[in-house]
C-alpha cells in the first residue's frame, strides 16, 4: 500500500452519470488487475474505493459513477486537483490460474472498468479472453470499443433489449465455449454466472461497503468456505471454490 498525490489530468463523460477520470502520479503500488484506490474527496470523511480501470508508470484511469454527493464531487472537480489516494489495495485478480481454460471476463454496469487492466493482462501472456458485458439499457453502455480496441471478442447484453442481446449477461455467456469466469458487478450477477454449469472455475470481485480500505477497521468482513475474509484486504476477489452465497 502506498499513500501518494495525484493531480486530476483528464475527464471523459462516458455515460450521463459515468466518468472516466485520468490521473498524473506514483502508482507504483499498483500490481494486478483488480486491486483499487481509496481516494479522498474534499468535503468527505470518508475515502471512496474505486476499482482500477488502467494504469501505467504515472498514470491511472479510474471510471467511476457519480451516485452520491462523494462521487458527485469527485466527478465534478476541475482539470488540475489535486487527491490523497492510497494504492495498491486489496489481492486483485490472478490471471495464471486461469490460463489452461477459455477465460471469459464479465462485468456488470459499473464493475466493468476493472476488466479493462485484466484483458491487457491475458493478452500480455499471449491470451485473448472473451468479454461479456452486461448493463440495464444503451443510455448505460461504455467501453465496449475500447475492448474490441483490444482485440477481444465483446458480446453484449442489455435488460430491456435495447442493444445486444436481450436479458442479463449469462444469456451471452452461454453464446461461448468459455469455462472459466473473471467478474466484477453487482451480487445477483456474480452468483447467476457462478451458478452456469459451463463456468467450472472463476474468480469473482465483491463491492463491499469500506472504511479504512486496508483492513484495519474489519468493517467488510464476509464469511467464506476457508474462514472469515475482509473484502478490502483478503478481496476484493475471491475464487470460486471459497464462496459462501
């Protein structure tokens, strides 16, 4: 973990309540896909964790949803603010131990931004998962070019039909041969993909409410298979096999 400063360098408006926000600094802390940021925002006690979309040497993009007034601000701000941001958070995702099956990466509305470091990282080890993204309706729909950009296959769902395929983003899934699952988004999705007979394997990235970020305040404990886990510390992600839903 590391505490750095980094200065707000870009904004994307993705979606009309979701952002893409670039950032200048040390991010050297940062080492898997899948881990996130606690960042401060003025006027807030507490810090927000976002999960991380990308990152380079002095770079990072976050995506984050303008919900609350913490995100609203933070969304908000001008070109040049500067942040607190503690890094390197959580386990992220373990992207060897699923390189002997047919990866499929699948995210939910906002859980999908972490996905995006996760593809670079198969594709690095010469692997080019499948994607699966699945969002209420086309008003909510983003980044999809940017993982065909990639060179990964994208398949798309919606709920209300409006683009790709109709339903919840299992429909899509089971449009592949893939077996082995890597998600991020909300409960009832991960526990519909873990429960596919064709998902043998996975990895699956819980959202938690959180305090301290790194395991200090125990606030986002969960039970699993092996024992009491925070989300923040042992998690975000947790495999498959450990899960208690």
């Amino acid at each position: 973990m590391n505490e750095a400063i980094l200065t707000l360098q870009g904004k994307r408006q993705l979606t009309h309540d979701v952002y893409e926000l670039t950032f200048s600094g040390d991010t050297s802390a940062i080492t898997r896909p899948g881990q996130f940021v606690n960042i401060t925002v003025q006027g807030h006690f507490l810090r927000r964790p976002i999960s991380v979309c990308d990152w380079a040497e002095n770079k990072l993009v976050l995506i984050c949803r303008a919900m609350g007034s913490g995100t609203q601000t933070l969304c908000g701000s001008p070109i040049g603010t500067e942040f607190n941001v503690l890094m390197g958070l959580g386990n992220g995702y373990d992207v060897d131990k699923a390189l002997n099956h047919k990866p499929v990466l699948v995210g939910g509305g906002v859980g999908v931004p972490p996905l995006y470091a996760l593809a670079k990282a198969f594709l690095a080890k010469g692997v080019t998962p499948t994607v699966a993204l699945g969002f209420g309706s086309t008003r909510e729909l983003f980044y999809e070019d940017e993982f065909k950009a990639l060179g990964c296959p994208v398949l798309v769902s919606t709920v209300d039909g409006s683009y790709g395929t109709k339903g919840f983003v299992t429909a899509v899934i089971e449009q592949t041969d893939c077996d082995y699952a890597l998600c991020c988004g909300p409960i009832p999705m991960l526990k519909a993909v873990d429960s596919m007979a064709q998902i043998v394997d996975g990895q699956f990235s819980f959202e938690e409410r959180m305090g301290c970020g790194f395991g200090a305040c125990v606030g986002c404990t969960c039970k699993t298979k092996y024992g009491t886990k925070r989300i923040c510390k042992d998690g975000p992600v947790l495999c498959k096999e450990e899960i208690v839903w």
